[in-house]
C-alpha cells in the first residue's frame, strides 16, 4: 500500500517526513479543539517551570555572597532567602498541579484520538472495493489497527510531549545559561553539537531497523492470519514442517530488525548521558579556572564570574543535556510513529469506491393502474426512484429483468476474463451459470453486484444502466448465498437478521423455516439464541450454509444470487434445502451457480461458459438434445457417480 523506499535515504535511514507528524497534530486539533490548547499550556508551564530552581539558586547564592562581604548580616539575608524559597515552593504547586493536568488530560486525549483514528480507519475501509481487500492481505491490514496504532498512542502520550517540553526548557536554559556566562554558554553549544552527531549516527541506524520491524511485524501478523485460516489444509497435506520452516525465516527477520533497532536504542542513551557528564566536568573546570584567573565574564547580565555563577551554571549544564538527552531518545519513537502514521494515513488516502449513482430504490406502492407511489412503510414492493436533471422524479418498478450485453472484463488490465457475454434474465426466470472452475461463472454476478466494474459492454437492471443506480441500492436489492459461509460472532438469531436489521424475530424463524434450517437450530442448546463465535466454527459446514440461506431468505430481495449454495450439503440436507430454496425463488429472479447439474435442471435457462465466453444457452432439455459440453458434463456426472 505504500512504496517504503521513497521513505529511505540512500544509506537506508528514514526520511524525516514532518508532514506526517503536521498532519498528526492536526488530527488532534481537529479531534480535541479546545483540550489540546489547554494540554499545551499545562505542557509549557511545566516545562519554564522546572528552569526556576537555577535561577533561584543562582539568587540564593548571591545574596549569602553579598552577605559574607557586608560583614555577615544574616537577618536581611534570611528572609530575602525564605521569600526566595516560598516563591519556589510556589512554582513547585503550580508545576505539580500543572503536571497532574497534563498526565490526566494526555491519557484522555491519547486513548480518545486512537479510538477516533480507528473509527476513521474502519469507516474509510468500509468504502473501499473488494479489490483492495484482494490485493493486500488482511493480517496486514489488521496491522494498522495494533501495532500502528500502538506507535502513535507512542507519539501522542510521549514523544511528542516530551519532545515539546525537553525543546522549551532546552530553550529557557540556554537563554539563561547566555544571560549568566556567554562563555561557559558556548563551551556547552559545542558538547551538544557533538551529542547531536552522535544521536545522528546511532539514531539513524536504529529507526533504519524501527520501521523494518514494523514492515515485518506486518508480514509475520499477515503470515500467521494466513496460516491460522488454512490449519486444515496444512494438516491434510502433513505441511506443519514447512509451514513451521517459512515462519521461522519470516519471524527471524522480524527478530532481526528489531534486535538491531534495540541494540542502536540501548546504546544511545548511555553514550549520550557520558558525554553530558565529560560536559559537566569540563563546564567545572572551565568555570573555576575562569574564577580563580580573574578573567572578564561576558554576559548579557554584567555579571563577574563567582560561585553564585558557577554552581547554578553546572546544575543548568546537567539540566540541558539531560533534556537533549531526552530529545534525542524520543527519535526512535518519532520514526516509529512516522512509519506507523505513514501506513494508516496510506491507507486512509486510498480512492474509495467510485459510486457515481443517483438512482436509488424505495418502497413503493402500486395502484391497479400502474400508478407508483413513494412510502416509508415497507410494502414487499419496490421501485426505482430516477430524479432528472429538469427537477422531475419518475419511478419504474423494480421487476428482476437484468440484461448483460457484449461485456468485457478483467481482473487484470490486459488478461480478460469474460469475452463478449450477454445474459438475458427476465424477471422470475432461473438462470444457471455452469462450466469448469474458472470459467466465469462467479465473476457474472460480481459484476452485477458491481464489485467490479465492466470494460466494456452494457449491464441493464430494469432497463437501467446500473453505473446510475447507486451501490448501496443496487446491492439491497440482490440477495446472495456464496460457497464460502461467514457467519460473524453474535446468536444464531443475529447471524440470520444481518440479512435486514429491521426484522422481527418471527420474521427471521420464517426465514429459517423456508431454508429448513429451524428444525437444527431448535436444537442446538440455547436454541437461536445459541452464540457463534470464529466463524460459526460449532457448526457443520451444511448448517453454516442453512444459516446463509436464511439469511438471504430474510432480506427478501427480488433478484437472487445462488453460488454454490448448497455445495456444502449433503445430498438428504440438500432434498429438505430444496423445497425451501423453491418458495424462496419464487417470482424471483434467480441466477444460480452450480457445479452439481442436479441443481439446474429445472432452470429457465442454462448457460455454459469456457474460458469467459458462454458457448451454449437453453433449457436441460434443449442442451441434452444438442449433445454438446453440457451433454457431456451432465453425462459425466452420472458416470463419476
């Protein structure tokens, strides 16, 4: 989903892209309007706060020095040091009150934006075709809502933060290191220079293996989804060893990357804090040979060189590379979010689904006449609803007739799969797909369901261009029951009314009944009000498939889809499915896919595809009479039996 090596340096080190964290930040200003300026506040408050100590100490001192040199005359100097010390305790309350904010309006703030990012996420996904989620693999994507997220709370809660805070007092402290001493000011600009170099150099290699660890981390949760989905296969075919083999180079280099960033990442600090403490020794020995020489001290204050001078001056030196220590320890998480921030924001940033649709579909009501009228109540009656550009509305009753003429199409640009199909299915005809797997069959209904749009060619629902039809209305008024079931974790009772929210739960044991799949769940322990969970996993595969069927039978839409529908049931299941398949097919539009012939026998019309053409149309017993492919596989299935 995003080209990771326009992300790179030419030595292989991330780019910083600031744009990615501009665009985090306003994602929290837009989330959090008025919070964020207040955090912000509590943050630079805290920050100049915790600078007071040096400047107070720096005060204390002088006044004990200038008491010295008046003879001793503590007791001016005793309450000019208490008020000093009252005025600290003071900004101590205020940064601890301050600070407490923070903490507690940044765990809200950060929890809050995670939650909203991966509603946002969640909601951009919905949108997005069915293409996508074939091209990527959906441990992957479930990536971006763990480990990416993982890497901006990271950001949020404490790298951002502390990067803020660590840059205002690193601010305030040279400002004030320059108004005491330029010179013991420039001695440390020089060691910090120098630290960054060396943040620079180590921090590079290690957020290089942070975003790797968190490409494969994607890789490793995208292979264990994959392998966790296939456990039967792999145990049919005795492929544990080579499954176990192909996990552990994927999870070696997962522990690869991460090994080498962590390694970078332990060494900064300690590097970093022994050059801040080689600092603080050469600031001492600086400032006291400074002192004892008698040398001018330039500086902003006037000031001469003394102790009151000197020893704040080491504790603000401390301070400083303290903080830039700080800084420089956040780089990694900085990366690790940029990459994080870089995967969710690629994946929000995709195209969604073009719908360019304007005709919707209603309830509608029908008069002797013809006459079709618009309602809120639902009738069993639908029509499309066709606004025009001249401000006029006019309706045409949804029928069933769906036309497909001369398409085109690929899954692929360059390698068609479906060349020159026309179907013809007028409205409560049968209409069965058959031919060898990978034919065309299933592709047909997807482009009626416009997962996927045509090359070319025309498909007409009604006489209308469904291109003008919107996709959320197109696709509630078509019903399907595909060869592979998902049934999602709630009841039995919930799994049947996903078919239409609104119905009741007579209505959803109706459904069951016509798909003859009340007489199992009666008999489950809780009876429908039984819970599925890891995809219905406590049921058969036929029953799975009862439920789906149920579930169509529910939504009652006029025009049905059947693939391989009762592939997965066994031929006494499929006799009782049968006779609940039939009502549910009436004066319905029905397109069936199907691999066992018995299925479409009765079928209107049967159309027999080959390498994306359909070579035959008619009836059973037209095909039989023609003696053709149909023939033949019908034949054949007698003979395989």
């Amino acid at each position: 989903m995003s080209n990771d090596k326009k992300e790179m340096t030419r030595d292989g080190k991330p780019k910083l892209d600031i744009k990615i964290i501009v665009r985090v930040v306003k994602c929290l200003k837009e989330f959090y309007p008025f919070l964020l300026p207040l955090v912000l506040f509590c943050i630079v408050f805290t920050a100049i706060a915790s600078t007071m100590p040096s400047i107070f100490s720096q005060k204390v001192i002088e006044v004990i020095e200038i008491s010295l040199k008046n003879g001793g005359d503590w007791n001016a100097a005793k309450a000019d040091i208490w008020s000093k010390i009252a005025i600290l305790i003071g900004m101590y309350v205020l940064a601890i009150l301050s600070s407490t904010a923070f903490n507690q309006l940044g765990a809200y703030i950060t929890q809050g934006f995670l939650c909203k990012m991966r509603c946002a996420m969640f909601d951009k996904m919905q949108n997005y075709p069915v293409s996508f989620f074939d091209r990527n693999k959906h441990g992957d994507i479930m990536s971006h809502y763990t480990n990416d997220i993982d890497t901006l709370r990271q950001l949020v809660s404490q790298g951002l933060p502390v990067l803020l805070q660590a840059g205002i007092v690193v601010i305030s402290v040279f400002c004030i290191m320059l108004y005491y001493s330029i010179w013991l000011a420039l001695i440390v600009v020089v060691g910090v220079v120098f630290m960054v170099l060396v943040s620079g150099k180590i921090g590079g290699g290690s957020a290089k293996y942070f975003v790797r660890q968190q490409q494969s981390m994607g890789k490793t949760e995208g292979f264990v989804q994959e392998m966790m989905n296939g456990q039967k296969v792999i145990k049919v075919f005795n492929h544990e060893n080579q499954s176990q083999k192909d996990f552990d180079l994927i999870n070696g280099q997962l522990c690869e990357d991460s090994y080498r960033a962590q390694a970078y990442a332990n060494s900064l600090g300690p590097i970093i804090m022994n050059i801040g403490n080689t600092l603080y020794v050469i600031v001492a020995i600086v400032g006291g040979l400074l002192l004892l020489s008698g040398a001018d001290n330039l500086s902003i204050s006037g000031k001469a060189m003394s102790i009151s001078i000197i020893v704040p001056f080491l504790s603000m030196t401390k301070q400083f590379t303290g903080n830039v220590n700080q800084v420089s320890q956040q780089f990694n998480t900085v990366i690790m979010a940029m990459a994080g921030a870089k995967r969710i924001f690629n994946l929000m940033d995709l195209e969604p689904e073009a719908d360019d649709g304007y005709v919707t579909l209603v309830n509608a009501e029908i008069s002797e006449d013809g006459t079709i009228t618009e309602t809120e109540k639902r009738t069993g009656k639908w029509a499309w609803k066709h606004p025009h550009g001249d401000g006029t509305v006019t309706y045409t009753e949804l029928k069933g007739d769906v036309r497909m003429t001369n398409v085109d199409f690929g899954y692929v640009e360059g390698k068609q799969v479906l060349k020159d199909v026309s179907v013809y299915a007028e409205p409560g005809q049968k209409v069965a797909f058959v031919g060898a797997t990978g034919a065309g069959k299933t592709t047909i209904t997807n482009l009626i369901n416009r997962y996927y749009d045509i090359a070319d060619g025309k498909i007409r629902y009604d006489g209308i261009n469904i291109n003008k039809i919107k996709k959320l209305d197109l696709r509630r008024s078509l019903g399907i029951v595909l060869q592979d079931t998902n049934l999602f974790t709630g009841t039995v009772m919930d799994n049947i009314r996903y078919g239409r929210l609104d119905a009741t739960d007579g209505e959803c044991i109706d459904a069951a009944k016509l798909a003859g799949a009340d007489s199992f769940i009666t008999r489950l322990p809780s009876g429908y009000d039984t819970m599925l969970e890891n995809n219905g996993a406590n049921l058969s595969q036929g029953q799975r498939q009862l439920i789906a069927i149920a579930r169509a039978a529910v939504a009652d839409p006029p025009v049905m889809i059947l693939d391989e529908a009762t592939s997965s049931i066994d031929t006494r299941t499929e006799a009782i499915v049968q006779r609940g398949m039939d009502k549910l097919m009436e004066n319905r539009t029905v397109f069936v896919i199907a691999h066992r012939l018995s299925t479409v026998m009765d079928s209107d019309v049967i159309m027999v595809l080959d390498h994306g053409r359909i070579i035959e149309r008619g009836s059973h017993r037209d095909l039989i009479d023609a003696k053709g492919t149909y023939y033949r596989l019908y034949t054949g299935s007698f003979e395989d039996a």
